[in-house]
C-alpha cells in the first residue's frame, strides 16, 4: 500500500522536463508523439520513467537481439490505451483500490462498462465502471490505436504487457513488463 501512496503523489507532482521533451522528440515521430500526449501528464511521466528504466536494465544485462529503438518507443507508448479524456486521477485511484480489496466485482463492472459502450455523456457511476473498463483493458485499446496507424510492431508488444504471457519469447516485451513493475 505505500507503494500506491508514493505513486499518487508522484501523479499529483507530476511534470515534464526539457530533457524529456528532448527524449521524445528523439523516440517518437510525430503520430506517436499525438498519441504520448493525448495522455495524462502524471501517465506521460510514468511512461517516461519506465522508459528510462528500460535504458537502465539494457546497461546492467545483457541481452541479445533487442531493438533498442522499438522498447523505448513501446515503453513511451505502451499506456496510450489510457488517454486523458477516458480516466482522471481519482477514476485510476478508485481503479487500483477496488482491483485490490474487490478483484472479482470491479472486474465484473469493467465488463459490464463494454458491452453497454458506454461514453463519457453517462451518469457519475457508468462514468466510473467506463474508468474500470478503460484500467483493465488499456493494454489491448492502445495497441489497437497503434495497428490503425500501423505500428503493428510496437502494439504486439504493449498489447500484452499486462498479462502473463511467456515474455522469453520476445526480449522488448520481457524488458517493458520489468520496467513497468519496477515503476
């Protein structure tokens, strides 16, 4: 639980620097970079950490065959499933608490949320089922994002950074979920 403390108070204080704004520009073409910035800034920040512990593992271990320039791309992207319109802070917050403590009902709200396709003109509590629904599906929704402007590269990878899927099979895949999990 103190992990998800220091994680909220990253989000509230969250910013971009220069340096990263370099790094961006650096990693990702102009689509992409539509696609970085549709999200929150607190999952832009994120994004980037992960993306920085990528370079970090890659320098402590030794991989073979690893296309450095599509893990960091896949790293910058691999939330754009989650995108500022779809889910605030306190809908991500309300997400993880009922994940932990009601794994089984939110997921079963989540559900319910996609087959009424539901949009943001809803009431407060299908608002809230749309945030759960957007929390446990943001994986699949961003790499369909991407296979529309065909980076089908980059979204085979993201689409399965969440699920336990063997990661030896692809190195990229394997190095974003230990990133991830480590921020």
């Amino acid at each position: 639980m103190i992990k998800r403390i220091r994680q909220f108070w990253r989000a509230i204080k969250a910013k971009l620097t220069v340096e990263d704004k370099v790094f961006i520009d650096k990693y990702l073409n102009d689509e992409e970079q539509k696609l970085f910035f549709a999200m929150r800034v607190y999952d832009q920040r994120h994004v980037l950490n992960v993306a920085y512990t990528a370079q970090k593992i890659i320098e402590q271990k030794q991989y073979e065959n690893i296309d450095y320039n599509l893990l960091i791309r896949a790293c910058l992207l691999h939330d754009i499933g989650r995108t500022a319109k779809d889910i605030c802070l306190m809908d991500k917050v309300t997400s993880v608490l009922l994940g932990k403590f009601l794994p089984q009902k939110s997921k079963q709200w989540a559900n319910r949320a996609e087959k009424l396709k539901l949009n943001k003109s809803k009431s407060f509590w299908q608002k809230r089922r749309y945030a759960l629904y957007i929390y446990y599906n943001h994986a699949r929704l961003g790499a369909e994002k991407l296979n529309e402007l065909g980076f089908n590269d980059i979204a085979e990878i993201i689409r399965y950074h969440h699920d336990k899927v063997d990661c030896k099979v692809c190195s990229e895949l394997q190095i974003l979920c230990l990133a991830d999990s480590l921020n």
